[in-house]
C-alpha cells in the first residue's frame, strides 16, 4: 500500500506520525493507495481527499481516525460495493475487506491498535445479527 500524501513535510513525516495527536486516514477500497493526515488539518474524510487527491470518490475508501490508543472505523458500506446486490453478503465483504485494509495500513504507518466502530456507525454491523 502506498501511502501518497503526508500533510507536513517529509522531514516532519516521523514527528507527524507520531505525535501523540489524533490522525485521519482514507484507505482505498483496493488497497492501492491512503491518504493520511492530523485530524484537524483534514477535519473531514472527504475534505482530506479533495486537499489531496484531485479526483476521487468518497464510496471507495475505508475511513478512519486513529491514535495510539485506538482505530475508529467510520463504517459506511455503498450500496454498490463490488456489485454484490445482497445486502448480508456485501456488508459481510466490506467488513472483512475493511478490517485487512485497515489493519495492513496501521501496521505500515507503525500502529498496532484495536480497530473499533463507534455505536452511531453499528446499523449495518446489526444489521447482520
């Protein structure tokens, strides 16, 4: 995975990293590429893509706040993910998909923490119940 823009320069990219601040990252659905940031210089998922990324799509990307105590997983599964027309089956897909993104991009920043969902992103999780 190769992670395409550090706001900060590249010299600040270890003082960025590991500052102890709240981060905000947008990983690709294909694990091709994320975009990482300080929570307060992204403010928002679809702001730090536009301040990176000229072109994107929001629905594309697993979407994260971590430190290091912790990953929360803004879990929002499109309705179109990888065409898979049953919802059981395409929110079970997402979860899995999120959760090996997810974790190959902590690891390769240097964070080895729980990825959890915030209750207010939990209806597809219950969903399956």
């Amino acid at each position: 995975m190769k992670i395409i823009k550090f706001y900060g320069s590249d010299e600040n990219k270890k003082d960025f990293l590991n500052s102890g601040e709240p981060l905000m990252a947008v990983i690709s659905h294909d694990c091709s590429h994320a975009v990482v940031s300080l929570l307060d210089e992204g403010c928002e998922h679809h702001i730090l893509l536009a301040k990176a990324l000229d072109k994107y799509n929001i629905d594309e990307y697993f979407r994260i706040i971590f430190d290091s105590d912790g990953c929360d997983w803004t879990f929002v599964c499109p309705p179109d993910y990888k065409n898979i027309s049953n919802k059981e089956r395409r929110i079970t897909r997402f979860y899995a998909d999120g959760v090996d993104a997810i974790t190959e991009f902590l690891k390769s920043v240097g964070y080895d923490v729980p990825i959890e969902i915030p209750r207010r992103y939990r209806r597809h999780i219950d969903y399956l119940k």
